[in-house]
C-alpha cells in the first residue's frame, strides 16, 4: 500500500510575495494541501475564492514539484468581501498574476476573473476532483456555493472548506462555521483541521475517506502548524524589532524632516520676501526703462532739433560769409569815400582859404574904395567950399 509522505517543500512563491503567503491566515495547511495533492494526484482542481494565492501556490507547488499533469482553477474576482475588503489592494490580481507566471509558468495555473455563479457554466458536471470552497464566510454564501457546485465534483471527489473553526473574525464566529457544522449531521465522511481557522474535507467516496483516516497522521500536522507558528512569532517578533527600529529612525527622521521643514519654510519665507523685492525692482527698472525711453525719445527729438539747427547754422554760416564778404566790399567803399571825403575836405579847405583870401581882397578892395570915395567925397566937398 502507498504511504502518505509528510513534504517538507520550499514554496517558492515566497519568494516574491512573502509576507502576505507565508503569514496568510492559510498558511498552516500548506503542507498538508501539498501532501494532499502529492498523493492524490487530482485531475482537475477549482478554488473557490484564491484571494493573494496561499492555498492555490501550495496545490500548484506540488503539481509542478510531483510533475503531475493537474489543472488548477482560481476563480475570483479578486474585488474582496466585508471579510476582506480592508486587505485587499488595487494590485491583488497583478500580485497573484505575477507570481502564477513567475513561478508556475509551465503549469496549467488557470485565473478566471468571474463570479462563482458566472464561472460555473464552465465546467461540467461531475467533473471536478478537488474543490476548495474559501469565498465569501457568511452561512448563506457558504451554503450557496456548495449547493450550487456540488454538481461539478466528482462522485469519489473531496470537498475543503476554510474558515470553519468557532475562532472569532472581526469580532463574530463565521457563519461558514456553522454551515460546516450542518454538513457534519448530513455527510459522514468529513475530517477537519482546527488550526489556522480550520479546514475542514468532505469526501464523497467512502473508500478514499477510509484511506484518508488509514494513511494521515493528523497529530503530525498539528505539530507542524504548531512548529510555524513559533517559527513565524518567532520572525513577527524579529520583524518587530526591526520595525521598532526602523519607527525609530523614521521618528528620527520624521526630526530631521521638521527641521528641514523649518529651515525650508524659513528659505521660502525669505525666498517670498526676495521675491516681492524683486517684483519691486522690476517695477523699479521698468519704470526707469519707461523713463528711458521717453528719454530716449527726448533725446532723438533734440539730436533732430541739434540737426535741423546745425542746417540753420550752416546756412547761417553761409549767408554770414556773403555778408562777410558784401561787408568787406562796403567797408572797402565806405574807406573810398572816406578817402574822397578827405579830398573833398582838403579840397573845401583850400576853397575856403580861397574865399577868404577872396573876401579879403574884396575887403581891402572895398577899403581903397571907400578910401576914393572918401577922397572923391573931401576933393568934391573941398571945391564946394571954396567957391
């Protein structure tokens, strides 16, 4: 009879999303989903809500480990519950996408982006070897998508359901829990896990759920899950010292931030204010720019006017030297008439001297003939007397 072996795998999916598969809530049952499937061997796998992909890389780990020729089915939205919807990113799906390509490139690791009513009519009945129901956690949701998949699943198939311990989630028991609960009353052939909020496996077929309970050593399992979780309290407790000290240093620099805040609202204060001062300069240059170039034009309206009286100047410098030269002539001509008044002077003087040597004459002419009449006058009066 085959034995069921306990694996020891390395996940490597780990390798790109670690914190958020290996300290997923499913985290502990990877070891058994790889062993599952590693002795299994099913056909075809469909997952029920893969969310980062704990579950789905653990199956598809031993599918591409065992070289097994398995197909593996995520169905999801990847939009999240009120269970979820504070865990879950905008890059959920590109998260889980990239190391689906990264890791399981060469396995048939199918995503399918529906609802689980949408994506059922892509599957047939009785088809499915593995389903792992881990959607919504309400008991409605739960009870709905068993009831409407159950068709799809093999008659000698199994069934896991997560999430089905009594722990408590946001404060409340899940209503998938109590959903398991009604399952064990009706089907007989269930076994759980209650660590990491519980598997719980429905077999439909009597004979591998007899093999199952032969072969497992569920201790074993329990021990395991109890190992990681020291294993991961022990690197949570590592992580957080690290992130004390690294909250210490970004405390510090959070300081150093402050400070530089300071200093740079300091800067652009003063940035502000050199600013303003500089606006005040530029009015100041262009209004002395505005100055300048009615200045300017002042001073291009008197180069014109400098222009124009230098024109004036040179004709006035012409006509100076025309009257320069008519008054040379008339100085020329006014020295001539002087000359010809000085002749004119010596002439009159020797005509006056003339006159008065004529004069003269005619005064002494005048005297000898007063002297005649004055002698004819004594003869005439002598003669008279006499007689």
């Amino acid at each position: 009879m085959k034995e069921w072996v306990y694996h020891e795998p390395k996940f490597e999916c780990d390798e790109i999303n670690y914190e958020l598969l290996r300290y997923s809530p499913w985290s502990g049952h990877r070891n058994f989903a790889y062993d599952f499937v590693s002795f299994f061997k099913p056909q075809i796998i469909v997952e029920l809500g893969s969310y980062y992909g704990c579950s789905a890389f653990a199956f598809a780990q031993s599918i591409k480990d065992k070289g097994l020729e398995s197909k593996f089915y995520g169905i999801d939205t990847w939009q999240g519950d009120d269970f979820t919807e504070n865990d879950y990113k905008k890059n959920v799906f590109l998260a889980f996408s990239e190391v689906a390509k990264s890791c399981f490139a060469n396995q048939e690791v199918n995503m399918i982006r529906k609802t689980f009513d949408e994506a059922i009519d892509d599957f047939e009945d009785n088809s499915i070897d593995l389903l792992h129901i881990d959607g919504s956690h309400h008991y409605e949701d739960a009870k709905h998508d068993f009831e409407t998949w159950l068709s799809k699943v093999k008659s000698g198939g199994v069934i896991m359901f997560h999430d089905i311990s009594s722990d408590k989630m946001y404060g409340e028991i899940m209503g998938s829990h109590n959903f398991w609960e009604e399952l064990k009353q009706k089907f007989k052939f269930t076994f759980q896990f209650d660590f990491s909020y519980g598997l719980g496996i429905l077999f439909l077929s009597e004979e591998k759920y007899n093999l199952f309970i032969k072969l497992i050593d569920a201790e074993k399992y329990q021990k395991m899950n109890n190992s990681l979780s020291v294993e991961y309290k022990d690197e949570l407790r590592k992580n957080y010292f690290k992130l004390e000290d690294n909250k210490f240093h970004i405390n510090s620099l959070h300081e150093q931030l402050k400070t530089k805040d300071y200093h740079l609202d300091k800067y652009k204060a003063d940035m502000e204010e050199k600013n303003k001062y500089i606006e005040k300069l530029q009015t100041q240059v262009a209004e002395q720019n505005k100055g300048l170039n009615e200045y300017q034009l002042n001073v291009e309206g008197k180069d014109n006017y400098i222009k124009e009286l230098e024109v004036k100047i040179l004709e006035l410098d012409k006509g100076l030297s025309e009257y320069s030269l008519n008054v040379e002539e008339k100085d020329k001509y006014i020295k001539e008439l002087e000359k010809s008044l000085k002749d004119y002077q010596l002439n009159v003087e020797g005509k006056d001297k003339y006159i008065e040597e004529l004069e003269n004459e005619v005064k002494e002419k005048e005297n000898s003939i007063f002297e005649l009449e004055e002698k004819i006058k004594k003869s005439i009066f002598g003669r008279f007397i006499k007689k």
